[in-house]
C-alpha cells in the first residue's frame, strides 16, 4: 500500500489552489488518504475558507486525478472544516515559498 500511497501523494502535489502557489499537499488541506484493501480512495480534505471560489471544483479536481493514478479503482473527498486550517498546517516548504519563514 505504501507504493499505492505514495503515488497518491505524487499526484496531490501536482493539484494547486488557484489563489496561492503552492500545491494543496504543501499547503495542509489533505488530511487523511486511506486507501481501502479494494484500491477505493477515500480523502479527507478541507479548504483555506468556507468560502473558498473553488470549493466546488477544487473536490472534483481531486477526484479526478487521483483516480487516473495506477492502482486506484476510484477516489471520492470528503470536504471537512474540522479542524480548521490555518497557515501553522503549511509544510516548512511552503511556508518558505510563501514568505512566512
């Protein structure tokens, strides 16, 4: 499954929030990948605002492409709030790209 994951994550880091340049990965929104012993991907995710301009395409996107990743029969994300994210989630790599270190 590592391998399985590890492409996922490949492919998070290609999914960029149109407003900030750095990918959703990078960014924290992911925060959870399971992957089910049948390949269905099941991601849990949240957005930089509730009212993100991209909350309803930004999902799909998601989808989308990490269901064309070997391996994966399907993907579905789930949108969650809980906890909220804020900027402490970004990775250093982020952060740094960002300007916040």
């Amino acid at each position: 499954m590592n391998e399985l994951e590890d492409r996922i994550v490949e492919m998070l880091k290609t999914i960029y929030d149109p407003e900030i340049p750095v990918d959703i990965f990078e960014l924290g929104l992911i925060y959870e990948v399971k992957i089910e012993s049948d390949h269905h991907v099941f991601i849990d995710m949240t957005l930089t605002s509730p009212n993100c301009p991209v909350a309803e395409s930004l999902p799909k996107e998601v989808e989308d492409k990490v269901a064309t990743v070997e391996g994966v029969q399907s993907a579905k994300v789930n949108i969650v709030f809980d906890p909220p994210w804020d900027k402490d989630m970004m990775s250093e790599e982020a952060k740094l790209e960002l300007g916040f270190l």
